[in-house]
C-alpha cells in the first residue's frame, strides 16, 4: 500500500511540474510570435473571400465592414445565407450598398449536402467565385485593413496548400460570461496552437480564417468532403497534409468578437468545442489536462502527504497563470482592465469541460442537436 501511495505522489508531482513547465513554455511561444513580418515583394492575386452568415450576431455590421476596407489590389466578397429571411441578410444588403465600387455579392440558397450547415451554404457559394484563391472567414471575425496582404501571401509558396490564422477574443459585452470565454481562448487556446506548431508543425486549420488555392480545394474533394464533419477546419487543414502540401500559419491575429449570455451557455458551447477536438485528436486531448495547472496543482496538494510541498506547487500554478495573463494582455494588446481574479475560476472551467467532454458524444449547434461519430462525422438527432 506504501509503495503504491508513493508511486501516486510521484506520479502526481511529474504531472503538476509538466503542467507548470507547460505554462512557461506556451507563454515562451507567444512572446515570440510576431504578428507581422518584412514579405518579399509580389504581384497579390486576385482573392475571393467567403463570408457565410446565419443569425444576427453582436456586431454583425461592423465585422462585415472591416472585411470591406481591405487594403488589397483586387478581391470579392462572398456573403451566403441560407434563407433570406434570416435576420442577418438586411445587414449584408446594408453592407453592399456601402461600398458599391467593391464587388460584392450575396448568395441566397437552402441546399444541404450535409450535416455542417456552414459547408453546405460555403458550396452554394461556390460557383460566384470569380478567382483562384480562396479566403474563409466566419461571421463572428473583425479585421484590420492589412488582413488580406497578411494571409494570402503564404498561400503563394507551391509548398503550401492551405494558410489559417490565430484569433483571439475581444469582449462585445463585459459580463464575467464574456469575459471567461476571452480568456480561454487568449491564454488556454491561442498559446496552445504555437506550442503545437513549435512541436510538431500543424496540420490543421482554424475556422476564423482559411486561406486554400481553388486547386487545392478541389484536389481534396472541394467542400463537398467537409460537409458532414462539424471540424471541417481541422478536417481541410488534415485533407490538405495528407496531400503532401504544408498547411502555415500567417503573421496575423484576427478579432474574435464574443457574447455569451450566461455561463451555461459558455459552458455548453466549450464543451461542444472539447467534444470536437477529442473526436479529431482523442490521443492528444486525453493528456490536455495538463495544460490546466491550478487543478492540476491542486490536485496534487490535495493527495501528497507533503503538504508544504503541494502548497508551493499551487502557488507556482498560480504565479505562472497570472504571469501568462500579463504576457497575454501586452502581446494581443487585450482592451479593459486585467482580470486576475477570473484566472482560477477560467482554469477550473476548462478542466471541468474537459471531465464533462469524455461524459458523451452529443453536441449542440445553431439549435440542433447533433451526434458525434466516431469517424468524426455529424449525425443529426431527430
């Protein structure tokens, strides 16, 4: 019994260390991302940028905008909807009329050619588009004017088949709901996309935008092989891997803009998040765990029999957190005042989530219902 307490303490203390080694490392990583970087000069190509809508999200009008003001020598904007009675088109139509010398247009078109109901409007989309690089954004994002010169140019390397981008959350409302929901994705999420790309490289791509040459596209199966997976962003960037091309992140960090109505709706939508990244990577997600340092820590506080050890260990959890909030908050220049006091509550949710993740396969999307299969499919339930 004394050997296997001792074996458990051990096990317990590699692990909070790993945790605490993890922190630092991803606050290393994000320290040294540069945001912007000296491009060789080239002749840009002409860009179609695809933006589906559904719903009238906060800020709806202001996102769509920035993606018109972009400082870019030829490009269109895509807009898609699936009805045209969804509340969102009044604010496209708004839009275009704004900048009429841009070329602009809005596809309204209910085909479904799967469970993703995004894919399926980004296929209607499809035959509008004019040129042979591709840009696609959710609705949520805003952007600066130099986005497009800052994405595309990678794509131009015959070496890269897709380009995505970091984002990264900007409060609409200051609730402690919203506020959390930035946090993860500024100081959990964020840093743990560089510390992969340090690793291993990545082959995936993130939904906030995916930059893909019509050829690679269609050399993958067009959006017509994305349509049943609710990851199609992962599922494209791996489409493109496995074809042998490299999938880069550009020099850029796009705004996620967030509203969250309470924390259980927080709560459900990382947990469909989690589900999905388990789907994907079950391997590497059942040690995420770790990247949770304060209940990892405490944890371990709680089970050694050394207990001034487990409380240094909690406070190293602890000091390494808020030193991440600060290298976070300076690096993304997060707007409003530090919130140091949410960062053991944010860390306690996460590893909730993940607990909550392993608890079953279904997930809830734009008010459908929908079952995760295990070949990462979507399953829509009655």
């Amino acid at each position: 019994m004394s050997i296997s307490l001792g074996v458990i303490n051990l096990a317990g203390l590699i692990i909070t260390a790993a945790s605490l080694v993890y922190v630092l490392a991803a606050m290393r990583c994000l320290a040294r991302f540069r945001t912007s970087r000296e491009q060789v000069a080239v002749e840009l190509p002409p860009v179609s940028l695809f933006k589906p809508v559904c719903g009238l999200e906060s800020g709806l009008l202001e996102n769509l905008r920035s993606f018109c003001t972009q400082d870019y020598p030829c490009y269109q904007v895509i807009f898609g909807a699936a009805c045209a009675d969804d509340p969102a088109v009044p604010v496209v139509r708004q839009v275009m009329k704004e900048f009429p010398h841009l070329d602009t247009s809005l596809v309204i078109n209910d085909r479904v050619i799967g469970a993703n109901y995004k894919v399926s409007s980004l296929a209607n989309m499809y035959p509008a588009a004019k040129h042979d690089v591709f840009v696609i954004s959710d609705s949520d994002m805003r952007v600066g004017k130099n986005y497009l010169g800052s994405v595309v140019p990678p794509v131009l390397d015959n070496k890269v088949g897709a380009a995505s981008c970091l984002y990264q959350g900007v409060p609409a409302t200051d609730t402690v709901a919203t506020r959390l929901a930035c946090l993860f994705i500024n100081e959990w999420f964020l840093p743990s996309v560089l510390v992969a790309r340090a690793v291993r490289g990545i082959s995936f791509c993130l939904g906030a935008t995916m930059v893909v040459p019509r050829k690679v596209l269609t050399q993958v199966g067009g959006f017509e092989r994305l349509a049943s997976y609710l990851a199609d962003d992962y599922m494209l960037g791996k489409l493109v891997s496995d074809q042998g091309y490299q999938v880069v992140l550009a020099p850029y960090v796009i705004k996620n803009i967030i509203t969250e109505r309470n924390l259980r709706s927080l709560f459900m939508h990382e947990l469909r998040w989690a589900r999905t990244v388990r789907n994907v990577q079950p391997g590497g997600y059942a040690f995420s765990f770790i990247t949770y340092t304060i209940p990892v820590a405490l944890v371990y506080c709680v089970i050694t029999p050394d207990k001034v050890l487990g409380i240094c260990m909690l406070i190293a959890s602890i000091i390494v957190r808020l030193l991440m909030h600060g290298v976070a908050r300076r690096r993304l220049r997060e707007p409003g005042p530090p919130v140091p006091a949410l960062l053991p509550l944010r860390d306690l949710m996460c590893f909730l989530v993940w607990v909550a993740s392993f608890m079953g396969r279904n997930v809830s999307w734009r008010s459908n219902k929908f079952s995760l299969q295990s070949d990462g499919h979507l399953a829509l339930k009655e």
